[in-house]
C-alpha cells in the first residue's frame, strides 16, 4: 500500500497544494482542517506521517501531537509559521520529530518525509546487540532494554542512539546526528538534536540531569559512553 | 556652563558632618564656659578664704606701734608659703611693698580706691603678663585704713583650661566623623532603594521585561515602587503586544506565501508539458515568488529587531568546527572554502547564537555568490576573548564611498543596483548588522590585504570566548 500522509492544516490552499505536492511524489493523502476530525481520521484510517499545523482553529496542534503520541510512535512534523524558539522547542516538547517552518518548499517537506520513513522502516544495519553498562541495544529487533527490562523509545529516539551506539565514545556533532538521523543535508536546528536527547534521557538515564550514557560533550556535540 | 552639583549621596553625608561639628562646637563652648565659670569661683572662693585666714593671722599681731620695718619679718612667718603675692596698704603711710615682688605699680589705682571706699575688695587684672586674682581685705588691729592685700595668679585656672581644650576638640573631631559615618549609614539605606530602582531599570533596558521591585513595607516606597512595577508592567505589555503584532502579521504573511510556493512548485514539476509562452510566465512567477519569500523573511525578521522581540540563544561551540558547518552549509557542496587559522583559532571555544552567525555567513556568502564570483577564504583571528572572522572573496570589491552604505536598509551597491538577475534584495546587509548588534559585534568592509583585488567583510564578535 502506498504510503499515507495525514496531514493537519486549516488553510484550504495551503491543504490542497501540499495535497498536490504529496500527490505528485506518489503518496496517498489525508486531509483533516482541525485537530479534533484529524484524530478520527487517524484512529479509523490511520497513516504512517504525520503532517500538524500548530495554529488550528479549537484543539491545536500541540495537543493533538501530544493526543497521537500517546498511543503511537508514527512519525510527526510539526509546521509552525514562526522559528521562534518557543514554538518549535514547545512542538519537539509534544513529541514531534522534526518541524518545518512556512513557507516551505514541497520538495524540503518530502525529504523529511523521506527521512522520516527510512528511519521507521530500517532501524540501522549493523545486527550486532551492543551493550552499554546496564544499557542493551539490539538494532536489528529495534529494542532497547534497561536492566533488562524493555524500554519504549519512539523511532526517532531510537534510530538517534543506535547511531550514537555506532560510535562508542565517539563525540558526534550536533550536525553529524542532524544529518543522520533526521536527514538534513543543511546547517540545521541543534534544538532538534537537544530536545530528542533530553526526551531519550529521561527513558534510559538512571539520573536524567546527571546522564551516565548519553553524555553532552562541551561545544562539539554527544557521545554516548560504553 | 552646565553646574557641576554633588550627589544626593555627597550632600547628604557633607549636611550630617557640618551637623554634627556644628552640635559638638556648640556643646565644646558651653562646656567650655560653664567649666571656666566654675573654675574660677572655686578659686577665687579658695583665694578669698585664704586671704581671710591670713589677713586674721596678720591682724592679731599688728598694734599701732608696729614699726614697718617690722612688718616683712611679721608676714612671712604668719604667712603660710603659698604661691600667691602679698602686700599691705596703709592709707596714711603709703604702700608697703612686701618681698614677693608685689611692687607699687601692681598696686591697681582701681583696687586703691575701692578698698578705701568700700574696705574690701576683690578684682582681676594683669599683673606682669599674667592675670591675677587680687584681694584686699581691712586690717582692724593695726589703725584705721590699713588693709592686707593678696593676689593669687590665675593661672592654675587657666592651665586647667588649656588641659580641657584638647580633649573638647578630640570630642568635636570624633563627634564630626560619627555624623560622617551616620551619613554614610543613613544614604545607604536611603540609597540602597535607589539603587535596587537603577539596577532594575538597567535590567529591564537589556531586556529582562519580566523584572519587577519587591515591596519594603515602607509607605512612601511602595508609592515609588508600585508606580515603577506599573511602568515596567506596561513597557511588558506594550512590548509582548508589538511581538504579538510582528508574529501575527508573520502567520498572515507566511501563509499565503507558503500557498503560493506550493503552487509554483507544482507547476514547475509540469513545466515540460506547458507550452513556450506559458513556461516563460511560470519562470517568472518563480523566480518572483522566490524574492518575493527573501523579502518577507527578511522583512519579518527585521521587524522583530525593530520591536525588540528577539533573543539571543548563545551556546558553547568549537569555533573552527563551527564555521566549518557554516560555510559549508552556506556554499555548494563541491566547494571548499579554505579556513585558515590565526594564533589558535582552531582550538577556541567561543559561546555564540549559532543560528544567527550562521545566518550572518550563509549572507555574506550568498552576497559574494551574487557579486563577486563566491567566498575564497575565511580567516579567523582571536584577540583575548574578541573573535574576528574574516571572509574574503575575489570579486571586483565594495568602493570606498559605499562600504558604509551597503549595510544600511534597502542600501544596495552600485553593482547590486541591476535587478536584471531577479535577486538581491537590500535587506541582507543590515539584517547581518542586527544579527552581530545583538552580539555586540560589528561588521566592516576593507580591501584584501594581501594585495588581490576583491573585499574583506571583517566580523568583530568581542568577548565571546569561554575561558
């Protein structure tokens, strides 16, 4: 089945044309003009991205980000109309994984897109388990367990320490992981980066403000320690 | 000419030092007279009753046959040796000098004749060079007008005086200095408000619109601080209103922008299957829609400088890795813009807002894409916690008249004045200028250094170096 785009927007135009764009790159497309028919449309349909414009008429997009992420890990992209840091720290905060901002191009939101895919459906190559104190990453199943016990990441989260897991000790610029995990072939938002490792480190560190694996390396960027 | 005038905080402690002198002279010279008054009538009471006591002696052993020659003999041995003069005065046979210098001349015409009138006497005048307490008291034993007369010195007094002085004066210097200090105590908790006023004040001039002044349950600054609170209030207001405006017109504009990029987009992936005619409309449409994108973005970007709605979001990165990023970001990918390092540059960590520096370059760059056949170098140098980054080209430069003018609004250079290109809008510069402002850093335009033709856009980002 193709792939399906649900996407979140009270503009008409703006709908219709990103419709047109999707369309044109051979993906199926759901429209919803508000959060609350966006939910119902992603319970009875369902779809594998999630496109949530944050100022929406009602429920707005914060929370219906926050609303989808509670039950699944499908893939978001917040688009907000400012860059300020309030509003695209807020989106990464409700649990999106990447955001644009208007106006964008259609050809940079279907590379998100893209990129966005191949990291829910491949989850790294290398099919080695590798082990980090009491930290377990197994790439291949795509579970991360701690202490043995299995720990829920969403696939961003989780395709960003499988690549810190590739380097053990290896310091990875903020640009490197940009790259990588979210596919940005620009000089991109470190904010994306930050706000995935604090969200990571509240699901694996013991101490979350004290990390003992994924540690900030001072101007260069993180690294995770064996 | 402008007055020069003291601050509160000088007057205030110069009042309470005159103050305080003024009180303490005040105080040292009461004490001062009240303590001569005092000694003095104790010695002229110990004098007069001295002098009773010897006039008495004297008296039981004078008779009217006593012999004058007799009398010198006769009053140092009734005489207990005190360190006062003595002399007898008798009316009828003139004045009798004694040994201890009480010659004729002390003998004051004043105290004669009031000792004749009023048979005693008591006053103060010189005697020598010194002021002397002199008696003279009635003799009744020898004859009629005979009066024994004694003159005690002052200066006994005096030197008592004199002992006290210094120690009134030490008082007065220390009673000043207290009131000095007091001033100093006083103008700092009166001052201690004002200043928590300024320092809020200079809080809020940088930018921190949320500082407020808490309450000093004292009613007339409450008044002071309540009225600031409301000031501060309303800049806040007034403030986030103005940002609010600029976001909103942002959304508004960003829309249809985004409707109308989305469309051409659209088009354009048609583009082969349009007829001649059309595809030239559409490569307009395009092309127009592109400047008209830089516009906005840059228009709303200024527009949040205007009403102070940004903000600086510093991290701590490696400066060559940093710039490395950004240039690489900002150019082709199959170019490589050398960076060459300058006294350690390569190990620096410099604490900066990334986004916009990295705007500040993908600028420059695309400036020297569009004049000046692209960035050939970047050099970077430190001075101390001062970062400069210099980015070199090899185009035909900035002339002279003009290197100031290009980093104004709407300003373009004489090369960037032909649109035939569609591109370049003139707001790129001073949006470079806003972005380094915010830093504290400047920009300028000079001519390579080492002898090439094409310019040099030095950035100057001062005390951004941690460590």
């Amino acid at each position: 089945m193709a792939t399906q785009v649900l996407t979140v927007e009270d503009d008409d135009s703006i709908r219709t044309v990103v419709k047109l764009a999707l369309e044109d790159e051979g993906w199926g497309v759901l429209e919803a003009s508000n959060g609350e028919d966006a939910l119902v449309i992603f319970r009875d349909k369902g779809a594998d991205v999630v496109l949530i414009d944050i100022m929406l008429p009602g429920m707005n997009g914060f929370e219906v980000c926050r609303s989808i992420r509670r039950t699944t890990d499908v893939p978001i992209i917040m688009v907000t109309a400012r860059s300020d840091t309030h509003d695209v720290v807020a989106g990464l905060e409700a649990g999106a994984d990447d955001y644009l901002t208007k106006p964008f191009e259609p050809k940079e939101l279907s590379a998100r897109i893209r990129a966005l895919l191949r990291r829910s459906r491949s989850q790294g190559s290398d099919a080695v388990q590798m082990t980090f104190g009491e930290l377990e990453v197994s790439p291949e199943q795509g579970v991360v367990t701690l202490r043995g016990e299995q720990v829920h990441l969403t696939k961003t989260e989780f395709k960003l320490l499988v690549e810190l897991a590739s380097g053990p000790s290896k310091v990875f610029s903020r640009e490197t992981l940009l790259e990588k995990v979210w596919g940005y072939d620009y000089f991109g938002d470190g904010r994306l980066v930050d706000v995935h490792v604090r969200r990571l480190r509240t699901k694996i560190e013991p101490d979350p403000a004290d990390p003992r694996y994924v540690v900030t390396v001072r101007g260069l960027g993180y690294k995770l320690v064996p | 000419m402008a007055e020069r005038r003291l601050g509160l905080r000088a007057r205030v402690i110069i009042a309470f030092s005159i103050g305080a002198l003024l009180l303490s002279a005040l105080l040292s010279v009461v004490t001062y007279s009240v303590t001569r008054a005092n000694l003095i009538e104790a010695s002229e009471k110990d004098a007069l009753s001295n002098a009773g006591t010897n006039a008495l002696s004297i008296n039981g052993e004078l008779s009217d046959s006593t012999d004058i020659s007799e009398l010198v003999p006769l009053m140092t041995s009734v005489i207990t040796p005190t360190n006062t003069l003595q002399g007898m005065l008798f009316d009828n046979r003139g004045y009798y000098v004694d040994t201890f210098r009480f010659t004729d001349q002390d003998l004051n015409d004043n105290l004669r004749e009031t000792l004749l009138a009023s048979k005693s006497a008591s006053m103060t005048y010189d005697i020598g060079d010194q002021p002397h307490h002199v008696i003279g008291l009635p003799l009744p034993g020898a004859q009629a007008n005979a009066y024994y007369i004694q003159a005690a010195p002052l200066q006994n007094v005096e030197q008592a005086l004199n002992s006290l002085l210094p120690t009134l004066a030490s008082a007065s210097a220390i009673t000043t200095v207290l009131g000095m200090a007091f001033g100093v105590y006083v103008t700092k908790r009166l001052l201690t408000p004002i200043d928590e006023i300024s320092h809020a004040a200079r809080l809020i001039a940088s930018g921190d619109l949320a500082t407020r002044l808490t309450s000093r349950g004292d009613p007339d600054l409450d008044q002071l601080i309540q009225s600031f609170n409301g000031m501060a209030t309303s800049l806040q207001e007034r403030i986030e209103r103005d940002s609010r405006f600029a976001s909103d017109v942002s959304h508004e504009l960003r829309s249809p922008l985004m409707a109308l990029t989305g469309s051409v987009a659209v088009l354009e992936g048609r583009r082969d299957d349009m007829p001649e005619r059309a595809q030239v409309a559409l490569d307009l449409l395009s092309t127009n829609i592109g400047r008209f994108k830089v516009l906005v973005e840059d228009l709303l970007e200024i527009s949040r400088f205007d009403v102070g709605a940004v903000q600086l979001d510093t991290e701590e990165v490696a400066l060559g890795e940093f710039i490395r990023q950004a240039i690489g970001a900002a150019v082709a990918r199959e170019r490589n813009v050398p960076i060459i390092h300058n006294n350690g540059t390569d190990e620096l960590f410099v604490e900066l807002d990334k986004r916009r520096i990295a705007q500040v370059i993908r600028n420059l760059s695309e400036n020297a894409d569009k004049y000046a056949g692209g960035v050939t170098q970047i050099r970077l140098h430190h001075d101390g916690d001062d970062v400069r980054i210099e980015i070199e080209d090899e185009g035909p430069g900035v002339p002279v008249e003009e290197r100031e003018l290009i980093f104004e609004r709407f300003a373009r250079g004489i090369e960037g004045g032909r649109r035939g290109s569609g591109t370049g809008v003139g707001l790129g510069l001073s949006l470079v200028t806003e972005h380094l402002r915010l830093q504290g850093g400047t920009i300028s335009v000079t001519n390579r250094v080492d002898g090439l033709t094409g310019s040099r856009f030095v950035i100057s980002l001062p005390k951004i170096v941690v460590e």
